[in-house]
C-alpha cells in the first residue's frame, strides 16, 4: 500500500503496534455493513500505538517524534499497516508508563468504556454496575474503570479466569457456565452489556426500575440511527431490530441504549492520566507478529482470550 496521504488536521503515525478486536473481524465479515459499508479493498486494523513522523499544516498539539495512541475515526481505519493518517483530534500522547504493545491494547476498549460509564451511564460512586464477560477486552478495562470511580462491580466469566476479574477489582464474580445471574444480582444502577440476546434479557430484570441498560453488541435503537444520520430505510430497520427490547426494559422501567463508540482523543487523554497514575492497567493476553495477523483474529474469535490480542509490527 502506498504511505497515506496526509490532510491539514491529521498526523501521520509510523505504526510500532496494533491491537485486534471483534470490531475487525465483524466488519471483515460484513456484519456492520448497515453502519459501516465499506468499499473492498480496505485495511482493518482500529487501535493503534506509533511514532508522529509528518504533521499537517493546521496541526498544533502534536509534533514528530511523539510517541502516540488512537482509536482512528470510522471509514479512517487501517492499522494493520506500516503507516496511518489519524485526525489530531483522534489522538492523544502514549501513557508514559506503557510499551507500545501495552498502548495498542487500550483505545478501543478504554473508550468504549469510559463512553458508557461515564458519558452515558454517568456511574457514581456507591452504585452497582453489572459489567458482562470480565475477563474479555472491554471487560477488563472496565472493571477497573468502575473500580476507579466508586462502583461495587459484578461480572460473569468461567472458572478459569476468576482469579483474573478479581485481581482487577471485581466484588461479584459469576461464573457463567454454572450460575444463574438473575438469582445473584438484584437492585443494580447500569448494565454494560456485550454478550447475546438471552444475556440482554435477562440483565434487564436486574437492573432497579429507573437502571440503564447500554449494550455495545445491539440491537441498535432509533437514537443511535438518528446520531449517525442513517437514511430513513436504515433507521425503520433499527427501530425494528431494537423493538423487542425496548418494549422489555419499558415493562420493567429501565433504560436501554446502544452504544457504538467514537474516536476521541481528549477522552484518550484522561484514560493516558488515569494510566500514568496507577489506577488502570492492561490486560494483555497475547502479542503476534505482523506476519500472523490472521492467526490473531481467529485467537480473538474463540473468545476465549483474557484481556486483548495486540500484533507487532514494529
């Protein structure tokens, strides 16, 4: 591929690291194209740690030589790559304390997270927040990002990585494959959902009446398709696809929402702070070379990863 062009209010970044997610390989299988209807040929590729080597000419807050992470803007991705053109905006300067490789695990997850935790859920101290599949990318994350803000945390995981949601500050830790969650949490403030629609379901019912519910794996409702601008034929097919269960978190009055996250750099920013600080830490389960990139995707697939997948590539 040729080195990307650059535009006024971007930055070019020599790519050192990259991290996988489920993202990649949903969009690779067409799964988002309601969303995000990519033109083949594209790269993947949506979090990102590197060098600034050339800054375009409205940039004013990064120059060559720093070292750099960012979740690139949607239909602006590629970082399973040597180079990329990231929005300044988009960018923040790595947490000091981080390797690249620890750096390229956070954006995506770290700012899913504080989007629904702290943007849209508004999570306060002494409030119960129930954080599904603990020990995954976001899950990890997000544990210690409720943990940092007050909350009392619950999560569902299997035997084997119990130890894991713990360490990261977890205070319920359900084991998935033999417990039933709706028996164990009752009277919960937020719901981050990631899981199927059976799970959705049934974390409704614990969440108290006035709860939120904020799913990152669907359905998508009508604000999110308002939020994008959808044309009118994508929005009526999100209000359908969101119908079912709009109707079941009225019933039993909560809240739900979906969330896609976005690019932000000054939220990327905080979470470098809060880093830096002590307060997070990654949660790193594999590094691959560059060459078995495909083989990354596939381990990230099996869900059977414990904190994220990140590939080498410098």
């Amino acid at each position: 591929m040729p080195v990307p062009e650059l535009r006024a209010d971007e930055v070019l970044v020599e790519i050192h690291a990259a991290g996988i997610n489920l993202l990649d390989s949903k969009i690779r299988n067409g799964e988002f194209k309601l969303i995000l209807p990519y033109k083949t040929p594209f790269v993947l590729g949506h979090d990102v740690a590197g060098v600034v080597i050339k800054v375009g000419v409205r940039v004013q807050r990064f120059k060559v030589g720093d070292e750099v992470y960012a979740r690139p803007a949607d239909h602006r991705i590629g970082t399973f790559a040597d180079f990329i053109a990231i929005k300044e905006a988009d960018v923040a300067l790595k947490p000091k304390k981080l390797s690249m490789e620890e750096a390229a695990s956070i954006p995506l997850v770290g700012l899913t997270a504080w989007q629904a935790l702290v943007e849209k859920g508004r999570l306060k101290k002494g409030q119960k927040v129930f954080i599904q599949a603990g020990s995954g990318g976001v899950g990890t994350f997000a544990i210690q990002l409720a943990k940092y803000l007050g909350a009392t945390v619950a999560t569902t995981t299997s035997a084997a990585n119990i130890g894991l949601v713990k360490s990261l500050g977890a205070d319920v830790v359900i084991d998935y494959e033999k417990d039933d969650l709706e028996k164990i949490l009752h009277g919960y403030d937020l719901v981050l959902n990631s899981q199927d629609g059976k799970t959705l379901e049934k974390s409704l019912r614990v969440l108290k009446p006035g709860g939120k519910l904020i799913s990152i794996s669907g359905p998508p409702d009508p604000d999110f398709a308002e939020e994008i601008g959808a044309p009118w034929f994508v929005k009526l097919i999100m209000r359908l696809l969101s119908l079912g269960v709009r109707k079941k978190a009225k019933r039993v009055k909560v809240g739900f929402s979906f969330l896609f996250m976005k690019a932000n750099g000054s939220q990327l920013k905080e979470i470098a702070d809060l880093i830096n600080s002590g307060a997070i830490k990654p949660a790193i389960d594999k590094v691959f070379p560059f060459e078995q990139t495909n083989d990354a995707m596939a381990y990230v697939e099996t869900g059977r990863a414990q904190g994220k997948v990140v590939i080498k590539i410098k």
